[in-house]
C-alpha cells in the first residue's frame, strides 16, 4: 500500500541528508490577480510503482503570490527514482471541471530529504 504525506517539511541544508525521502515543491503565479482567484490546489505525484492525489483548500496562503508544500513519501524509495509532479489550480474548492492552471513535469527524487521543485502557473486563456 501506497500512502503519501502532503506537510510543511522545514528543510535544513545542513541535515537533508539523513531525512526520509521528501521533497519541497513551490507553487507560484506571476500574476498575484490570478493568484487571489485560486481557492484550491490539487497535486497528483506518480512514481514508477505509486499514485496519489491531494487537493488542498489555500485560503489566503497565495496572498503573495506563492505557496509551499511538503511531500513526504511512504513506502520510503530507498535509491533514487523518477517522479511526476502534476499541480492543478481551481477557481473553487470543487475539483470537478477544467483547471483555471496546471503544470506537470518529471523529477528524479534522491533517496532523503534534500529534494526542491517549483511550478510557475499561468491562467489558461478563456
């Protein structure tokens, strides 16, 4: 079985190394309009053998234009494997329908907790 975290992982340079394997993905918008408009995020991460999707309600947290989340995973990868990130921004807090903004991209995670990726989202054209 499959389980993932979505967590505020505070990560330390110094000690990365020796955290379960993790990574830090920032989400961010250049238009902070666009930004204030999005109510929720959803993150879907697929690794060789795993899926899972979260969907978060962001309240202000996009306020400044940018949000970070922790994503821990378990069962623990213990060598470094590929992942897609696929990161998804709605209008609503219902995830039904088209997203307003949606990026996807493939990472190789290392075996700890030294792993940092970022989205820059734009709104679709209408």
């Amino acid at each position: 079985m499959f389980g993932a975290s979505l967590v505020n992982l505070a990560c330390d340079p110094d000690n990365c190394a020796d955290l379960p394997p993790s990574f830090h993905l920032d989400v961010e918008f250049e238009d902070r309009e666009q930004a204030l408009q999005v109510s929720a995020l959803r993150i879907d991460v697929t690794t060789p053998q795993h899926r899972f999707r979260r969907v978060f309600e962001v309240g202000d947290t996009l306020s400044d234009t940018k949000t970070s989340v922790g994503v821990l995973l378990e069962p623990a990868p213990t060598e470094e494997i590929e992942i897609t990130v696929n990161v998804a921004a709605y209008t609503t807090t219902s995830t039904i329908g088209q997203a307003a903004a949606q990026g996807e991209d493939s990472f190789e995670l290392d075996p700890n907790g030294c792993n940092r990726y970022r989205f820059e989202l734009e709104f679709r054209d209408p």
